[in-house]
C-alpha cells in the first residue's frame, strides 16, 4: 500500500514537471525514490507544517500541482486553519496525505495518534476525503487526487491489514465498494472505511454470513446508496479507526437521520471519545478503545439483544 | 491633472467607504496608504492590466485590516466599480471587512494574521522555480509578526533564497490591545529580519521618495538574500485626531467626525 503510494506520486511527478512533494521534515525512507528519480521536485519545508501548507497554496495558484504529505496529527489536524483558508476558500488543487491516522503510532501517544481528522476536515467545504483501506483503494484513491482538480485529503492509516480488493477498483468517487456480499441475509451490512475495512470482513463472517462494503471516500458520499442500504436491511453496522464522533458513522447516520418511514438502526463503532490512556501496540490500543475483533463482535451482538 | 495613485485620494476614499459603511479599521488602512501608493504606481507590473495574468507581480496583503485602503487602489486600477465602494459593507455586496482573494486584484484571504505571507512565498517559490522574474511584494502588520507562521516562512523564504520576494512591514506600532512594545515587544525588526538572512533596510513608511529608493534598490540587489523593507508609520496618518491613536481601530465615523476628517483631507 505504501509503494503503491510512492509508485504513484514518482509517476505523476515524472508525467508533470509541475507536481511538487512538499513535506514537513518526515518521509524518511518512504520518498527515497522520489528524492532519487525527480530531486527538483521535492521540497522539504522543514519542521514547520503551517507555513508549508500556505506555501502549497501559494505554489498552486501559481498553477503548480503540490502534494502536502504530513503525519495526520499535523496535515490536516495543526494546519486545519490554513487547509480552511488558504486552500479551501480557493478551491486550490492541493493533495494533502496524512500519513498514520488513527492509532498507528500507538507508543508515541496522543500527540501522534490521531483520530480526529475526518470530524475536522468534514466541515471544511471544498474539500474531498478519502481513506483508502487497500493497495487497490490507494491507487483508486490517488488516481483521483493526482488530477489535481481541487483540494483532496487522502488518508493513510493502518497500511498492513492485507488486501480487500481483488483487483482494480472503478466506481464514481463517492461510491460504496462491495467488498463482501455475503449470504442473503437482510438483518445487518457493513460499512467500513481504511483499515476496519479487513475487521468488518472478518466480523461479517463470523455472524451471518452478513454483506460489507467499504466507503473509500468520506466526502463525497453517495447518500442514495446508503438510503438504499438503510431500507433494505435493519441495522447498519459503520466501523472506522477514528472517532465515533464525526466520521464515516457520523456520515452515515446523518443521511439516515434524514429518511422518513421504515429504516435502519445505525450502530458506529470506532475509538472511544478519550484518548488513549496506556502506552502499547497497534493491537493494544485497538483493545482499549474496543474495536479489536472481539469486542466488535460483542458490541455487535448485544446492540441486537437490545433492539428486540 | 492629479497624480495617479494619490495617497490623499486614497485615504478620501477610505473614509468615503468606511462612513458609507459604518465600518471599522481605518486607522489600519491609513497607516499603509503610502505603501500601497509607491507599489501600484511604479513598481507592480500587470501584464495587460490583467489582475489575474500568469506573470503579473504578486501583492499580499498579509495585514488584511487595511484592505479599505487597497480597495480604493483596485478601483482606480478599474478592476472594481465605484459603486461598490459606495455601497461598502452593504448587505450582498462582494468587498467585505477584510482581503479576500476572491476579490480581483487580492491575492489572499487575510485577515486571520499569518496566513498571507506563506502564501507569497509559495507564490515567490513558483516564481523562482518558474524563471519567469515576477516579485512578490507582502505587506504585514508589525503586531502580524506575533504569528508563528510569519517566522516560519521567514526562514524558508531565506533557505530557498527567494530574492524576488519583498516583506513590507507596516510598522506602526500598534495592534489590536494597545502598543506592540507593551503587548508583545518586537524590538527592532530590522535586526531580527536581518538574522533570518535577509536584506533588511528602513524607511519613513509615508516618504514616497524613499519607499520608492528603497524598493528600486532592493529589488535591483538580486544577492540570493529575500528583502525586508520595515516602514515606520503612524497609525491614522493623515487625519490629525486619527494619528497614533489605536481607537480608531475599533471607532466608527458619526456625521461630525466624518466632516472633520474629510475637511483635513481637502486642504491636504
């Protein structure tokens, strides 16, 4: 997923002298090729990630094509303002990464754990949000954002869960991806985004044989489809490594919110509203905030013991 | 016939617009007119008059308080009409309190302190990169250098040694509470902008000879080194019971004040 990501911006940068890499002193060994292959297109900006994202839009009214790649905590969650207005009011087309969302830097606390960034960028017009939860979804994903038509924040979470997609991904931008169909039962589907996307298939198999589909964009979000989902089955189950405030479940239950007549319970599950409390591993955290296979299964079943 | 870019022109239209208005910010406005004055008249190039041309000369206005003051330069380069500094902060009228980049002729949203300067160096860089010879000018407030960000693009603009990009303090002395000294001292810019590594002078900023020297040689001196131009000015310069008075940040004109100013304005 990773190499897909640096296979991709070394081939834009390659097919377009304007496509700049801006970084905010971080990307170590994961931009050695597109420091060797185009070295005049890499800009590192020094640990300063405001003025980095003012410079991206600077350069792209200036008809340039910049890529803004941060950890998470810091593009888009300690730029948000400039995201807001120095690129967004314009509609600049800037590419923001924000690399280890969620709980992936799980030692280094809460500084760099970051599971709020859909909430925050959701609000923000102008901008699309996508999160892609495989190899397939990432080259999906960034085949979008590097036509540099507008602001888009890609969203790199847990990169080694395994592949979802057999193969190539193509749907209109805003689409749920079928990713698990399933046996017929009408009771609960999936939907899942990033690296919950994997859980949710593993969950679905383990109940009722239960259909999944990932939502590889946030916003833009196609609410027909999920209104279509909501009527057919009684209960949607949303899973994402991110707040349970604010993300895909909160897209999703405010389009559901909208509906009149019978429709379904939408269950979010995602990371508490706290931060993390103990230092520990990528599955750890996912323990304590309760979104590890185990207890996603319990929320799941006792939110149906509760409904009947 | 008047000299294009008139600064007391400019500050009648200011006042035009904020009694129209009933709005706020003169005293910011008025501080930088001059500044305005030397830049549209000799020295931003606009390639067929286009505010938007791939190779005009960049100006950002990072201190967005004084924007009335570039909306009378706007108006006279003819990319916004009269009637819209008539109707000034009218209800669904388009010129609001602070620049606004949808504005033709304002390159940044600003306003919100610190965001405009990054922006024109990212704009300076594109230049750069470019080859294409365009300066960046950005004017900012001194209280503006309170921001992190400013001293952040400080030193990026002098690691990629953008020495098309001019940093136009309008150092007035005040921001928003009171002095700067008192609120968050400064010291001397001149020398703080010099160990960031630029070429750093300053001027009486309402000398229009001297701003003008001082831009021509700054931006003939193309040494690697970005360049500061730290103007001391005066807060509500031009209108004697205005001048270094910070409640004219916040005042708004009433019929007697309005007739006052603009009487001085007139014999000016």
């Amino acid at each position: 997923m990773r190499n897909a990501f640096s296979d991709a911006i070394v081939a834009a940068a390659k097919a377009d002298p304007k496509v700049l890499l801006l970084t905010g002193d971080h990307g170590y060994a994961l931009f050695d090729e597109f420091r060797r292959t185009c070295p005049d297109q890499f800009v590192n900006c020094g640990v300063a990630e405001q003025n980095m994202v003012g410079v991206a839009a600077g350069l792209a009214k200036a008809g340039l094509k910049p890529i803004v790649y941060g950890l998470a905590c810091f593009v888009p969650i300690r730029t948000l303002e400039q995201i807001k207005l120095d690129v967004c009011y314009e509609e600049l087309p800037v590419v923001f990464i924000g690399d280890g969302a969620g709980l992936v830097y799980s030692s280094l606390g809460s500084s760099h754990q970051s599971a709020e960034d859909i909430a925050a960028l959701r609000a923000v017009p102008n901008i699309d949000i996508l999160s892609p939860c495989d190899v397939h979804e990432m080259r999906y994903t960034l085949a979008h954002a590097l036509r540099f038509e507008r602001p888009v924040y890609v969203r790199m979470g847990k990169s080694d869960v395994g592949t979802v997609h057999a193969g190539p991904c193509a749907a209109p931008l805003g689409e749920l991806l079928p990713v698990r169909t399933g046996g017929g039962t009408r009771d609960t589907a999936f939907i899942a985004t990033g690296s919950m996307v994997r859980s949710a298939m593993d969950l679905a198999g383990s109940l009722e044989d239960n259909p999944v589909w990932s939502a590889p964009s946030i916003k833009p979000l196609h609410a027909g489809q999920i209104e279509a989902l909501a009527r057919e089955f009684d209960q949607l189950v949303v899973l994402e490594e991110h707040n349970r405030m604010g993300g895909l479940g909160g897209a999703v239950a405010e389009i559901v919110a909208g509906m009149r007549g019978p429709r379904a319970q939408v269950l979010r599950l995602g990371v508490d509203d706290r931060f993390s409390r103990f230092n520990g591993s990528w599955d750890y955290l996912r323990r304590e905030h309760g979104i590890d296979p185990d207890a996603l299964r319990a929320r799941v079943l006792q939110s149906r013991s509760e409904g009947r | 016939m008047s000299q294009a870019f008139s600064a007391t022109a400019i500050r009648r239209a200011v006042l035009s617009m904020a009694h129209a208005g009933a709005t706020v910010h003169i005293a910011c406005a008025f501080s930088l007119v001059e500044i305005l004055a030397v830049l549209y008249r000799r020295h931003l190039r606009y390639p067929d008059n286009d505010p938007d041309g791939p190779l005009r000369d960049y100006l950002i206005l990072s201190k967005g308080h004084g924007v009335m003051a570039q909306y009378a330069c706007l108006r006279e380069k003819g990319w916004i009409p009269q009637e819209a500094l008539d109707r000034y902060f009218g209800d669904g009228t388009p010129l609001k309190g602070l620049s606004d980049a949808h504005v033709p002729g304002c390159e940044v949203t600003a306003g919100s302190l610190g965001h405009g300067l990054p922006v024109g160096v990212g704009m300076a860089l594109a230049a750069k990169l470019a080859g294409t010879g365009q300066m960046c000018y950005a004017i900012v407030g001194d209280g503006e250098m309170n921001e992190g960000t400013m001293w952040e693009a400080l030193l990026f603009a002098a690691h990629r040694r953008l020495d098309n990009l001019v940093v136009i303090v309008d150092e007035n002395g005040f921001q928003a509470m009171g002095r700067t000294a008192e609120v968050m001292g400064l010291g001397s810019l001149r020398d703080k902008f010099s160990a960031f590594g630029f070429e750093a002078v300053d001027v009486d900023g309402h000398d229009e000879a001297a701003l003008d020297g001082a831009l021509d040689a700054l931006r003939a001196n193309r040494d690697g080194r970005p360049k500061a131009l730290v103007a001391r000015t005066v807060k509500g310069k031009g209108v004697s019971f205005m001048e270094d008075d910070n409640r004219w940040h916040y005042t708004r004109l009433n019929p007697e004040t309005y007739a006052a100013a603009m009487a001085e304005l007139e014999q000016a």
